[in-house]
C-alpha cells in the first residue's frame, strides 16, 4: 500500500477530501514526529515539510517521490539530495497573499501614523502627541519581489492612491505596478521609495541584498519592511542605518536568528516594529495548502502527470 504523510494536523473534512482522491493510500497525519517518523523511509508523497525529515529523505532508498511543503520559502529543504533522488517539490507559495500583505500594510500605518509608539504610551498611560504628522496617501512604494505576495501588496497600495513600484527577476510588467525594474535596476529605484517593501526569497543571489549601499541610497524619511527572509538583509547595516536615520524607521517579521535574541538591539529601537515571523498566519492556512494547491497537483501526480502548481526549480532554489 502506497503512502502518504500530510505532517500536520488538519480538519477532518480535509483529510476526508484527501483520502477520496487517494482512497487505496495509507494517510498518516500528525505534526508530532512520533506520527510520520516510523512511516518516512517508504513514504511516496510528504506534505510538510520538517528538518528532523532530512536525513532519512535524503539518503539515496529514500521512496519518496513528491514533497509538499507547507511553507512558501524551500531554503532549509535539501534541495540537492531530492533532486537526485528524482523527488520533486512544490511549495504553499500564494497561500500568504492576503495575511501577508495584511500585515505590510499594518506595519506600513502603524509607523506612519505612530501606533507602535501610541501602544507604547498606552502601557504608561502616557498622553502624548509624539509627532504624529505623516499620510500613506500619494506616497511612493517599491516593492522588491512581485510574486503573489507582492502583487496583492501593489494592488492595496494602488487602493491608498499611491505609486507602485516593483522589481522582478525578470522586469515582466504586472497588474497594479506603476513600473518594473529588473533587479540589475535595484539601486536606480530605491531613491524614489518613501516604502521599501522586501519580500524575496532566500536564494545565493538574494542573501545580503539589502546593505549599506542599498540603505544608503533610500530617503532618510522612508520605511523598510521585510517579511521575506532574514539573511537578505545584512543585519548590522540595518540597524547601523536605523541609529544613525539613514531610514526613518522598519517593520520586521523576519530575521538572521530566529527567535530574536532577547539582547538583541532591535528590540529596544523606538522607530522598529516587530513579529515573530508570523506574517503568513491566517485561519484560512491549511483549507488554501489543502484546496488550492495539495489536491490540484495530487489528481495530476495519480493521473501520472508531474505536480504543476507551485512547482520548485532546483536551479533557480524556489
């Protein structure tokens, strides 16, 4: 009997969704490792994707031929061991499009409008005005990575009357955005941002994108948000620039380290806004994984066709 092990804990309405497309298949369902662990040597198919996984995939009597992953961002995956293996991957891309870009727009207002420092006031009962003056409205906006996320992001932008500007790989124009610069052009964009929005992946040519250079040639009243990945930032050149207000200030989900450590500056910086990497988080989670894109590509995968949708390119790492 052919097995597969979905390695969180879902709805029962889903697995039963699951289980009628498959129904010859054994499915082991549990987050915990004591569920899938004595299964993931002759699994065929895995959805969720854990690091505790890697040994036991990548070794070369692995039977596993598809990877789902419950996460948009493949940089912890071994990439390598699965492509020679002759596993393929997708990944949840496009799942995070509304909570994401949700929470750019959060970030972006709450330092526009100084909610974090009114949320900090508050904790003192504390009546102050704390120089409250500037509007979202009109202002310019880059967007570095016009994916899903991205073009949601643009979209609610172009809603608040602002200008869009994005950049992709390829400089391919896209809905909602004003213009396109290709990623060479990265530096002929960034004086125009009053928000500067990275949502990257973690790639060899995207680790360290954002550095002194790049910080230096944004305006000293703009905002930087990142919720891509953590080591596309150099860290000690972003908080170099917050202290000396080369950028007025930075909402941040994601870092080099996770967790942040607790005597880490960020922290205690007044203009920074902080989440524990939850950007993505959303009631809708494993329904849109599940529906949207699991199920599509397993009815391909039985009918013996290749996983098409969210298909990861081992050259490209995403």
């Amino acid at each position: 009997m052919k097995k597969l092990i979905i390695a969180q804990n879902i709805e029962k309405e889903l697995l039963e969704q699951v289980q009628q497309i498959v129904p010859d298949w054994q499915i082991i369902t549990g987050k915990e490792p004591e569920h899938w662990e004595p299964h993931l040597q002759d699994a065929e198919v895995i959805a969720g994707w854990k690091r505790s996984m890697t040994e036991t995939i990548s070794k070369s009597t692995s039977t596993l031929r598809w990877l789902q992953t419950w996460s948009a961002g493949v940089d912890s995956l071994p990439l390598k061991a699965l492509e020679a293996n002759g596993a393929v991957v997708t990944s949840a891309n496009g799942v995070h499009a509304y909570p994401i870009s949700e929470t750019i727009f959060a970030m972006m207002l709450g330092l526009t409008r100084n909610i974090h420092t009114y949320v900090r006031n508050q904790a003192q009962k504390k009546w102050a005005h704390s120089g409250l003056k500037l509007e979202i409205h009109g202002k310019t906006i880059g967007i570095v990575g016009v994916g899903a996320i991205g073009k949601e992001t643009a979209k609610l932008a172009q809603a608040f009357g602002m200008k869009v500007l994005g950049v992709r790989h390829s400089g391919k124009d896209s809905d909602h955005v004003d213009e396109m610069f290709t990623t060479e052009q990265l530096h002929h964009m960034l004086p125009h941002c009053d928000y500067v929005v990275n949502t990257v992946p973690l790639t060899p040519e995207t680790r360290g994108m954002f550095g002194k250079k790049e910080f230096e040639l944004m305006k000293d009243s703009s905002f930087f948000i990142n919720i891509g990945r953590g080591e596309t930032v150099e860290e000690k050149e972003l908080i170099a620039a917050l202290e000396t207000g080369s950028i007025a200030g930075a909402g941040l989900d994601v870092f080099a380290k996770e967790p942040l450590e607790q005597d880490h500056p960020l922290w205690e910086m007044e203009n920074v806004i902080i989440t524990p990497h939850t950007a993505g988080s959303t009631e809708y989670y494993d329904r849109r994984v599940i529906e949207d894109i699991f199920i599509p590509n397993l009815k391909d995968y039985i009918a013996g066709k290749s996983p098409s949708i969210n298909l990861v390119d081992f050259q490209k790492g995403y």
